[in-house]
C-alpha cells in the first residue's frame, strides 16, 4: 500500500507537470494519472489499497474546507452583501429543475428525475479550490466564488433532504413524515455546532502556540478531529470544517498563522487526494451512461452556468461574476456521491441506475471542472501573470 501511494505521488507530480506544458491546470494531470494506475487500466491501485487510503481523503476535504472558512470573513462577507444568499438559491434552484425536467424526459419517472435533480445542485469545493491556489487566484470574483461553494453543498443537504422525503412518501403511499423532513435541518444545526466548536478550539490554542512548528501539527490534528466526529455522527465533513476555518478566521488573535501552516502542506495533500479521485474513476460507467446520464451532465451544465447568471443579475453583481461564475461551479464529486449512497440504501428500486448516471457524471466533471474553473478565473481577469507561467510552462 504504502509503495503504491509513493508511486502515485510521484507520478501525479509530474503528470501535472506534464499538462502544464499544454496550458491544462495540474489537478488535470493528477486525476489522469490516478485514472491510468487504478482498477479501470493499470491495476497498480486496487480496489483495495484505494480504501485503505481513504482517510487521506478525509483530511484533504477537511483541509480544504479549513481553507475556504478562512475566507468567510465578516468583513469580506459585508462587502458581497445578500448576493451570496442570492446566487446560491437561484443558481441551485435553476439547476435542479432543469436536471429534474430533463432526466424526466429521458427516464419518465418523476421520483427518479427529482431525487438527481436535487443531486446535481452539489458542488465540489476541492477541485475549484486547488485551482484558484494553482493560479493565485484574487479578488472580488475568487471571493464570490469561494463564498458561493461554501454555502452551496449546505443548501443542497437540505434540498436533497426534502426531495428525498416527498419521493419515499410517494412511493410508499403514507402520509409525510414531519421527522424525515426534519432530519437533513437538524445534521446542517449539528454539523455547525461541531465546527463552531473546533473553530473556538483552534481560536484557543492558536493563540498560545509560541511556535510555528507547533502550529502544523495541531491544525492537521484539528482537521482529523472534526473530519472523525463527522463521519462517526453521520454529519457534514465539510460544512463543519468551513464552520471552523469561519470561526478561527473570525475570532482569532492571529488566524493567518494557521492558513500559513496549511499552505505548506496542501500541495502534496492535493496531489494524493486527485490522484485517489482518479483511481476511482470507472471506465465502465461511460459505456452505460446511456441517455438519461448525457442529459443529466447537459442540463447540469446548463442550469449552472445559467443559474448563476440569473442569480448573479438579480443580486446586481459585476458582469464578470454574471458570465463566468457558472463555469467555475461545475466541479462535482465527493457531495454527489454521498448522496447517491442514500438515496441507494433507502430506494434499492432506483439504485443501479442511480449510482451509474452519478459516477459517470463524476467522472466527466472530474476531468472538465478544473479546465472550466481556470477558464473562468483567467476571464474574471483574477489571474496575476506572474502566476501563468507556473501552470503553463513552455515547452
């Protein structure tokens, strides 16, 4: 296992060396080449040692979602206004009905079209973040954007909560159950307390580390703690981790020092995490995608790029966040599978067809997202040049 990771390390470093040289972002390279070494090629990542390298997973999420909190400060949030609130709903909204009524006619069940409508709204914050890091990213538009995603994932637990309510109670013919609606609200107020929690203890000890050697270590074993609680709870990884990272940036004497700590070490923990996402790629999801999976990736990609705009023109947001924040929207991953396992274990009659439309979806985001966020930062004019030369070195 641990010879595999080191190979994979490795050769996902210089795999997005090797798409730099194309003017593609390195997190292009690293799923590349986490797709060539795993189960769907080259077998050299199994099945098996991929899952016993799972917990990298968990602490990459955490870290990054630490990383997105510390930018939703109050003040930063003041100068954005409403328009966060804004977008999210409208661009999440607009989203699930487009998938809703486009995989409706593609599969002609409604309880199955809304349940990945409501799946399509996710977002993955890591490959949108490793991107805006990659490219130095800075401004009002990164801010947005940043701000945006963090809230997204949030609304959409809630989203997916009720949808999956009113289809069971469909289904099953019973009244609605007053719990069941209840239930993805309480795991957002739980979620949030577990990272107001973190957040005051980090914001403690923080302060009173003298060292920055010390810092490292009780940052990463922050980010384990609240990622362990989570999962152990059945919480939200990374709504807690954001709450935290909010928290610290917030309260803290000196919240930088922590950020500063993370930076150091997020390029190999992005590297292995990308990598293990392409490792887990199946090739085989492609073939039977089918044409209730082409509409699904369309009329997400459609209903986010649209969506925003609207969102964004309702809000009065600069032009360049109206016709570019959709694209940096489309990453999707860890979310959407997450919730395609519920909906597998409490709708067994949906399930194959489910999880086959969400990995294949998965996967085609997971190679386009990253392109499409450095499209949409490099048009914001949110890109220093100094910056470029490093993800597209020449030949």
């Amino acid at each position: 296992m641990l010879a595999a990771a080191g190979v994979l390390m490795i050769l996902a470093l210089f795999g997005g060396k090797l798409v730099n040289r194309v003017h593609l972002p390195s997190i292009t390279g690293w799923v590349i080449v986490g797709l060539l070494l795993g189960p769907s090629c080259l077998r050299v990542l199994t099945p098996e040692i991929t899952e016993l390298l799972q917990p990298i997973e968990g602490l990459a999420l955490a870290v990054i979602a630490l990383a997105i909190g510390g930018e939703l400060t109050v003040r930063s949030l003041k100068k954005l206004g409403n328009a966060i609130i804004t977008i999210t709903w409208v661009q999440m909204l607009v989203t699930f009905g487009l998938v809703t009524l486009g995989t409706y006619l593609a599969c002609g069940s409604w309880a199955l079209a809304a349940l990945l409508g409501a799946m399509s709204a996710a977002t993955a914050p890591a490959a949108t973040v490793a991107v805006i890091h990659e490219l130095k990213a800075k401004g009002p538009f990164t801010r947005t954007l940043l701000a945006v995603v963090a809230l997204d994932d949030a609304f959409t637990i809630v989203l997916f909560g009720i949808v999956m309510s009113f289809v069971e109670t469909a289904l099953g013919g019973s009244a609605l159950n007053v719990s069941s609606l209840a239930a993805p609200f309480l795991e957002i107020l739980l979620s949030t307390l577990l990272g107001v929690g973190a957040g005051l203890l980090g914001v403690v000890v923080l302060d009173r580390l003298q060292h920055r050697t010390e810092v490292l270590p009780f940052v990463l074993g922050l980010a384990l703690l609240v990622g362990g609680v989570a999962e152990l709870f059945g919480l939200s990884l990374l709504l807690a981790a954001m709450v935290a990272g909010s928290v610290i940036a917030n309260l803290g004497k000196r919240p930088r020092v922590m950020f500063e700590a993370l930076e150091s070490v997020e390029q190999p923990i992005y590297i292995l995490f990308f990598s293990l996402a392409g490792a887990k790629l199946q090739l085989g999801a492609l073939g039977a995608v089918g044409l209730l999976g082409i509409s699904y990736v369309l009329a997400r990609s459609f209903g986010k790029i649209l969506g925003n705009y609207l969102g964004a023109w309702l809000a009065k947001s600069p032009e360049a966040v109206r016709k570019y924040l959709g694209y940096a929207m489309l990453p999707q991953a860890g979310v959407a599978i997450g919730l395609a396992i519920v909906a597998f274990e409490r709708l067994p009659q949906y399930a194959d067809v489910i999880m086959t439309t969400t990995l294949a979806a998965v996967f085609i985001y997971e190679l386009i997202g990253p392109l499409a966020a450095k499209y949409a930062l490099v048009k914001a004019g949110e890109v220093p040049q100094r910056a470029e030369p490093e993800v597209t070195s020449t030949p």
